[in-house]
C-alpha cells in the first residue's frame, strides 16, 4: 500500500485491527505497523509468536527481518521505552532538552515547545511549568525574561528523573486527579494498588482566552472533557473515579450540565 495516500495511515490501521482482532489487547499491541507481542513468561511468548506468525502467513502479510527484533526485555516502541517495570520516557529525547541552551529567539522557544510536547504524558502540570514560554509566543512577553530562565532550569531538573509510568489493569478502577489554576488545567490518571497509586497519563492544557474566565469549577469541567477526550480508549475501558481537592461550595447554584461533575468530584473525595 503506497503510503503517500492521504488515507493510506487509517486503512492500513483498520486492516491491522481486522487481522489481529483475536489477539489484540491479549498478547498484541499494534499501531501501523508497529507491533508488539508481548508476554510474561519465555514459553509462552514462543506460542505467542507462533500465532502471531500464523495469523501473518494466513493473511500473506510480509515481514522485514531487519526491522524484527526478537526476546527483548527492553525496548523502544512508539516512541517511549518500554519494560518489564513499565513505560519510561526516551531518553535522546529528554538528552536534546537537557542539551539546548536558554532559547535566543522565537523559533527556538518553538524547537524548546515541541521537544516538551513530545514528553507531556511524563510531565506533571507541564502547561503551568511552560507557561512562561508560551506567553512570549503568544506575545505576552517580549524576549526572555527571569521567570522563563527559571522554568527552564526547573524543567530541566524534573527531566533528570522523570516518573515511571504504568498500564492500567484489565477491568480495574482508575482513577483521575483534577487540578485547575489561573492559567492552567492538568489531570493525571493513575492506578490504585493497596496504598500505592501508579501514574498512568498526565495532561494539561494552558488556558486561553474565554478560558481563562472561566469560574474554578468550570476548569475543573474542561480539564474533565479534555482528558475524556485524550484519554478516550482509557475512558471506554475501565471505570473511571474523578477525584478533585477543589470541591465547590455547598448550595452553590449550578448550571445543570455542572451539577452531576460537581456531585461527582464532592463524591470522590
């Protein structure tokens, strides 16, 4: 399939989805055509791979020895690096920030961005972290100033260890943690074990325009909707609890589309 298409990357996916059905979510991540057999024990990954060589055979479907690489503990997939103890973030990618000098110039705040972009799901509140390069983008600021040069220190230093990240458990609660600020709202999804909680996702988002008006709660509800919207697969497949440290007042009158998000967070905490 000529991947020049414009549709070439969607069909190509749903063919995947549709010779893979039987193994996928149980012994088979695949994305494009990236794919992954994973297993937990060596004898049993020898059945997983010879189904999965099976089902390519059935289907015609031609791989390249070069690119396969087989028995691995640890590797790169999808970008982030992942393990028997769960998914890191790669480390050439926090290597070229942890590298770059204070940013001289728009297009380097630019370069500086989508490098941060490209770790979010391991940055905790990264839009408030960022904020101060993003207000010389949006021409708040006008050239690098103190506040931006200590961000970019405190970045730098959270990068140093950035957190593990898990995968949830099949048919087991999640939960999501809500945060809103002036300027900002972030979510992290995470899963509970006794008195243990493995992050799973963080998102956050700098607010902009009417946003930034916004009351506490209604943060709270657009940090809510851009999650479900992120995290969608997630929301689909597990329960999810939402949990807030900001609950609203009691008595306070509500519009009726805040009221069941209001009694929810109230509830989980």
């Amino acid at each position: 399939m000529p991947f020049g298409l414009k549709n070439a990357g969607a069909t190509y996916q749903c063919m995947i989805d549709t010779v893979f059905k039987n193994q996928r979510g149980r012994n088979i991540k695949a994305y494009v055509d990236d794919v992954q057999i994973k297993t937990k024990c060596v004898k049993q990954h020898i059945e997983d791979l010879r189904e999965t060589l099976d089902t390519c055979r059935t289907y015609n479907i031609k791989l390249n020895p070069l690119k396969s690489i087989f028995g691995l503990s640890y590797g790169k997939f999808l970008g982030h690096m992942v393990s028997a103890r769960g998914i890191e973030a790669n480390p050439k990618k926090i290597q070229a920030i942890q590298e770059m000098k204070p940013p001289q110039t728009v297009q380097d705040i630019q370069k500086l961005n989508e490098r941060v972009t490209a770790l979010s799901r391991f940055i905790s509140k990264s839009g408030e972290r960022c904020l101060p390069f993003f207000k010389i983008l949006r021409g708040e600021n006008q050239a690098w100033n103190e506040d931006c040069a200590k961000a970019f220190q405190s970045l730098k230093e959270y990068l140093l260890s950035p957190p593990l990240l898990f995968a949830p458990v099949q048919d087991k609660d999640l939960f999501l943690y809500l945060s809103a600020t002036d300027n900002s709202v972030s979510a992290v999804l995470v899963r509970k074990e006794a008195v243990r909680q493995y992050p799973i996702h963080y998102i956050s988002h700098i607010l902009h325009g009417a946003e930034v008006r916004y009351p506490p709660l209604e943060k709270l509800s657009f940090a809510l909707i851009s999650a479900a919207r992120r995290l969608r697969h997630y929301f689909q497949a597990h329960p999810i609890k939402v949990m807030t440290d900001q609950p609203p007042p009691e008595n306070t009158p509500l519009p009726r589309n805040l009221r069941k998000v209001a009694k929810v967070g109230s509830r989980a905490l």
